[in-house]
C-alpha cells in the first residue's frame, strides 16, 4: 500500500481572518508562524503544520496531503499517476520544505480533485497548545483525518484511488438519501495503511462549489465534542448535521460548515481497522442515530409550508 496518511489540507479563501477565528477559537487548533509566502499555517499535533490557508480571490479547498513512506515510493508513485494520464507537477526543494516535505508533487484524480503527495514529515518538538484548552486531537500514525470529496465519474475515480494511489476499499455502499423511492449514490470510504477507517472518501455526484464535500478531525473524549458543539452554538456556526453515530466508522460527532462552505465533522470514538486484514463491508445505513442534515431540514420546512 503506498498512502500512509492525511498530511494536511490547502484551503484558498477571501476570508483567512474568519478561517483563523473557525480554528482557533471554535475547533481549538494552534496558529504558528506563518508561511514563507504568507500563507496562514495551523497545528494540532507535533506536525509542523495541518491546515495551509492561502489567501485568494476564491473559498476552494485546493487540495488533501498524503503522506507515502520515502523517495523511493513517491517516485514509483508520480510514475503510476503521469501514466495513468494525471499531471504530476514537482514541487522545488523550497515548495516542499513549506509543506513540511522532503519532496511534493501536485495531481488531480479523475474528477478534478487536487492532490499533493509528498514523504519526509516533518515535527517539531515544541508543544501543541490550544488556545482554548483543547487536550489535544487523534493523530500519530493514523494522520489528521480525513477528507471526503465528490466524483460524477465516480468507478474512474475510484479505480484511481485504489489502483494507481494504492488506497484499500473499507466500505462500499449505496445511500438512498431521498428515500426508498430516490435514486441510490454510490460511495467509497477508502483507507490508508493505518488503522483510521477511511483517510479519503468519494460521493458519487457533481463536484461541490468548494472543490470538497468535508474534512474530519478527530478529539478524545465524547466530552471533548460536546464542549465544540456548545462553541458552534454559541459563535453561530451554522450546522450541516446534528449530533449522531455513524455505523460504519462508529464516529460520534456533528458537522459544521467551514467559512470556505465545505464542511468539518469533529467526532471522537471512531473505529480503528487492521489495514492488512480487513473485509471490504457494504452498509446500508448512514446513522445509527442523529446526524439530520441541513439540507433534510430545509426540506421539511419547505413540505411543511407547501401542506
């Protein structure tokens, strides 16, 4: 398997006062010094950074971070992608030191979603504080999280992911979110070689105005997330998905919508996998409770006024 983990993400935005307020008052992660090119760099472990915002003339997440294992691997890797016809664009030694590399290249899949593969993380020693005390996020060796993006062409994705990245299926079903009368979706939780459930994941459907659908941090406690629920509330963020338990990763958290438009789910209590001996699962739910969506609100009120 060749992706280790989510490094960290690229987010380009008009807003990066708002992004730095979203992080560090409300998700509770650490600003640090910021770029060499001015972009505004966040921690929540002993990574040198997570989170790049760029400022820009656009809210466009530009592209998740995944970590392979050395040189060797990330060379073999860019010559898998330029022939499977993505671009491969090498970053200089002075671009990859500013993602915290020893060496980077750009890409997209298929459906356009940008990439950056790289080896050589670096750390830093000096300690992760939280502005507002939070203890501290699920890391180490399952990386930051992950992130979820949508593909209309979405076997030609998939197929990229796994065949070409070397990402392992997790979970492969299809949601019926409109009902049991609605078309199904298909969807693609895909994991890295770590223990974290899926490190990236696919909807099957149109590219969202944001370039993604969500990123996902973990905290270690239920506490923890009840205590990030209450600042969403209370700084007024407005909520894609209340409180719930997935059933194929077990996260218990909420989703949050970012100032760039795509989502944050903070959960904790999340399953950890054996990358090297697990079965490809199909569920046929989302939930095990909670996690009504924005959008499914919006559609109640709208019946509701119709009636």
């Amino acid at each position: 398997m060749s992706i280790k983990a989510l490094g960290y993400v690229v987010v380009e935005t008009a807003k990066p006062e708002e992004w730095g307020r979203f992080l560090t008052e409300f998700v509770g992660v650490m600003r640090v010094a910021d770029a060499s090119d001015g972009a505004a760099l966040y921690r929540v472990d002993d990574r040198v950074f997570r989170f790049r915002i760029e400022s820009g003339s656009r809210e466009w997440f530009v592209a998740a971070g995944y970590e392979v294992d050395d040189r060797a691997t990330l060379d073999a890797l860019a010559t898998k992608v330029a022939a499977a016809g993505r671009p491969v664009e090498w970053a200089d030694e002075a671009q990859a030191k500013g993602r915290g590399a020893e060496a980077m290249f750009r890409t997209s899949d298929p459906a356009g979603n940008g990439l950056e593969l790289y080896c050589g993380d670096a750390r830093t020693d000096a300690p992760f504080v939280s502005p507002i005390g939070v203890p501290g996020f699920v890391t180490g060796a399952m990386g930051m999280g992950h992130a979820v993006f949508s593909a209309p062409n979405f076997d030609e994705t998939i197929a990229f992911h796994c065949d070409v990245l070397g990402f392992g299926q997790t979970d492969m079903p299809r949601f019926q979110l409109f009902g049991p009368e609605g078309p199904s979706m298909g969807f693609a939780f895909l994991h890295a070689d770590n223990g974290r459930h899926h490190s990236i994941a696919f909807g099957e459907g149109p590219i969202p105005p944001s370039g993604a659908v969500h990123i996902m941090l973990e905290l270690p406690t239920l506490i923890d997330v009840g205590k990030a629920h209450d600042r969403m509330k209370r700084f007024g963020y407005p909520e894609s998905a209340t409180l719930g338990r997935h059933v194929n990763d077990e996260t218990t958290g909420f989703y949050v919508q970012t100032p760039s438009g795509f989502d944050l789910e903070i959960g904790c209590d999340s399953l950890v996998i054996d990358p090297a001996n697990w079965e490809t699962t199909r569920h046929e739910a989302i939930s095990v409770w909670g996690h009504e969506w924005a959008w499914q609100k919006a559609m109640k009120e709208q019946q509701g006024e119709q009636a």
